[in-house]
C-alpha cells in the first residue's frame, strides 16, 4: 500500500540551528513530491515540487531535496516565523489526488 | 484577491442535521477538490472534479454530496451528520495537465457536530 511517512512528528529548534524533516515515502510510478507549510488555523500553503531523484529547490531558509526513497526538507538558520506544521504529500502515476503525511510540527523557539 | 474561498469558516450544528460548504476559485483552474483533515491532522482526499466532472471519490459516506455547477465552484453537502463527521473540511484547485501540478488550498471550514 502507498505510504508516505514523515518524522520527528515535531521538533523544537533555537532560533539559528539548522535541522532537516524527513519524509520517506513508497509508491510506485511517483510524479511528483510536495511539501506544503501549514499555519494553525489555515490551509495547507505550496512550498516545492519535486520530480526527479537528485533535484533540489530552495526557498530562502529552505531547501528540499528528494531520493528514490526519502526527501528532505532542510531548514537552515531558523526563524521564529518558520513555525509551522511542514507536509509532504506525493502524487502516484495515474493518480489525480495527493496522498498526504501527517506532518511534522515545528517550533522555533527565539 | 482571494484564490481559492469557502465559507463559512466555522460550522455548529447538531447530529441528524444537513449542511452545506461552498468553496470557490479564482485561479481559472479546472480541477477542484475536497479534504478532509482530522484531529491528528491527516489530510486525506474525499473529491475530486475536473470541469465538473467527478473524477475522484474515494471511501467517503454516501452523506457526502457534492456539486460543481461550474469549474470555479465545488459544493459540499452532507446529510445527516454524525459525531465523526467533526474535521476541518479543505477545498483545493489545480490545473490537471499543469506539469507542475500544486493543489493551491483554502482556509477551511471547521465542522463541528454536536
């Protein structure tokens, strides 16, 4: 069965330590990996797509990057302000929908 | 200049009752989406439409209606409501030959049943 697994479940990070979510995912024929930032209280906001194994994107603090298996999102020199719920969702080949993780919640603590 | 909306943001109501929740885009995508997110915050897909066509319906309840009248908007109702039936209901839209693909979502709408 399709899966998509993201860890720690949260992370608690000073303001400036640089740390990396991980989202290990299983499905076959993937077109494509996600990651979204999501606020309390509201939707789900895009961040990245990636398609390929070995392709980055960077987005000031953060950069994601994807494997055959797993994709990091790596978040380097935190702020307060990048508190938030980070979701990685993947889209299977044929598939219309995104199967989502559950998300791992982070904390910035100043 | 909002993307995607739905309204209403909050919902109380009581067991047994019908609802409804609109949901409307502005991106000129074709192709609209329910979720439902529980209280751990599992997004999971209900719907999808593409120029209002249902495309996508997963293991959802037949209390769950929906209704695209056109491909800007995607209606929900639900008959009946139950105790479970409490998450928080997430529209999205997208443009489905869009190589990029990203589903741009709205602000929810918080059902809770009583």
């Amino acid at each position: 069965e399709d899966q998509v697994t993201q860890s720690p479940e949260a992370l608690r990070l000073q303001e400036g330590e640089s740390s990396s979510l991980n989202c290990s995912y299983t499905v076959s024929g993937l077109r494509g990996l996600f990651w979204y930032r999501q606020d309390p209280g509201k939707g789900p906001e895009f961040l990245f797509t990636l398609y390929s194994a070995g392709e980055e994107k960077e987005k000031e603090r953060l950069k994601a990057t994807l494997t055959k298996k797993e994709s990091f999102l790596h978040i380097t020199a935190p702020k307060p302000e990048d508190s938030a719920t980070y979701l990685c969702a993947v889209r299977q080949g044929g598939a219309n929908n995104l199967f989502f993780g559950t998300g791992t919640r982070l904390t910035v603590i100043p | 200049d909002t993307a995607v909306s739905q309204t209403p943001k909050y919902l109380v109501t009581q067991m047994g009752n019908d609802k409804s929740i609109k949901c409307e885009q502005n991106l000129g995508h074709d192709t609209m989406y329910w979720y439902k997110q529980d209280s751990k915050k599992f997004l999971k897909i209900m719907f999808s439409y593409n120029n209002k066509e249902l495309i996508i319906n997963e293991t959802v309840p037949n209390r769950f209606s929906p209704k695209s009248p056109d491909k800007a908007h995607l209606n929900l109702h639900i008959n009946s409501l139950e105790l479970g039936d409490s998450a928080v209901y997430f529209c999205a839209s997208s443009q489905l030959g869009d190589l990029r693909y990203e589903q741009y979502f709205g602000p929810g709408t918080r059902l809770t049943v009583t």
